[in-house]
C-alpha cells in the first residue's frame, strides 16, 4: 500500500533530503494533467478533480511561513489541511511514492531497569528472559524526542546484556536445555569403559524433550 506526494516547483526547495536520493520513486511533469497519468494504481480524472478542489480549498489570503504553525488551512474539503496549505499551479509539477512506517512502538514488555530482565504480571522475572530497545515498555507517552528509539536500545541493550551474561555465569554448568523439535538429542551420563549399564543412563530429548 503506498500514495503519492505532489509538489510543485514553490515548494522543491523545502523537501528534506530523503526526496534526493537516487532510490526514490518519482515521477516529473510540465502540468497536472500530464501528472496523474503516469501515476500507479491512480484513476487519472479522479486525481485530478481532487488536486483541482484542493488549489481551489487554499486559504490564500494567508500568509505561507514554513517555520511555524501558520494557519495557512484549505477550507470546504472532507479532510482539511490545517498548516502550511500551498496551491498546486508551478511546474514541474513531482510526484514521489511513499508508504507507512513504524518508528517504535510505545508499548512493550516490562523489565527490571537494573538488569533488563522481563517481568511478568506480577512483578516477578522471568528466568532467562531479557530485552531491549522497542520491546521495552514504559519509556514514552503521546510523543518521543528525536533520537531516544536509538539511545533507548543502546543504553537497555548494554543493561541487558550484562544481565544476561551475569546470569548465565551462575547457571550450573550441567544444565538442561529443551532439544530442538523433531530432533534426538542426547548426552551420555556414561564414562569410558562403565558398561552398556551406565550408557543406558543417558538423556534422551526422544523421551522427555530435555538433555
């Protein structure tokens, strides 16, 4: 699923620089008419009325100033412009195809901030499990500064990391694991020349799914 932004010649020096590189979808025309017919997936004469309602919705007799909110508005359209409103009317007229994104989400799991370690419902860790960056929940609320999505995961990946390394340090070192699915896997509690007696005391993931 994608749309198209359309900007006239007025406004090209005010694009950011994600608009100049050579990946970009773009399409380029001397008029409108000619623009919405190289558009994909577009109904040309429906494109057009709409751009020709939006000109027509421009509140003019405000004045443009791309540093603030100006109030610069469309008036009469079913979903209104409220800022920065600029006729479509100096060629060339371009086009650039862009899609949705996810930044990071403003949920996740609950962990301990000392150790990054996930915790459950109650409180409570749970054994093993460790997170960071957006999975992590409770960080922000209605909007984010710019920049904290990274910070946010170094700082709580360098937390979580370490609490996981500290952790798996005081593990035992014989500790069982659950085998892959639909795979044997066993180790052999049997020492050189016991006997078939001792070899049968091995742990099979066949058995019980552990080894």
């Amino acid at each position: 699923m994608f749309a198209w932004q359309i900007f006239d010649a007025k406004v090209k020096a005010q694009l950011r620089d994600e608009y100049k590189i050579r990946q970009v979808t773009k399409v380029t025309a001397e008029t409108l008419e000619e623009l919405v017919t190289k558009l994909d997936d577009v109904d040309p004469e429906a494109a057009l009325a709409e751009l020709k309602a939006y000109n027509a919705a421009v509140q003019t007799d405000i004045a443009f100033n791309p540093n603030v909110k100006d109030g610069r508005s469309t008036k009469g359209l079913a979903i209104p412009k409220s800022n920065w409103a600029n006729t479509l009317d100096t060629p060339p007229f371009e086009a650039y195809a862009v899609t949705c994104g996810v930044t990071f989400s403003f949920g996740g799991v609950k962990i301990d901030p000392q150790t990054g370690q996930v915790e459950d419902q109650a409180g409570q860790g749970i054994r093993g499990l460790y997170a960071a960056g957006e999975l992590v929940g409770g960080l922000f609320y209605h909007n984010y500064p710019g920049g904290t999505g990274l910070t946010s995961g170094a700082v709580f990946g360098k937390i979580a990391g370490a609490g996981a390394a500290s952790r798996s340090r005081s593990w035992p070192a014989a500790a069982t694991w659950p085998a892959p699915s639909g795979r044997r896997s066993c180790r052999s509690r049997s020492t050189p020349g016991a006997g078939a007696r001792h070899s049968r005391a091995s742990a099979c993931s066949a058995r019980d799914g552990r080894w």
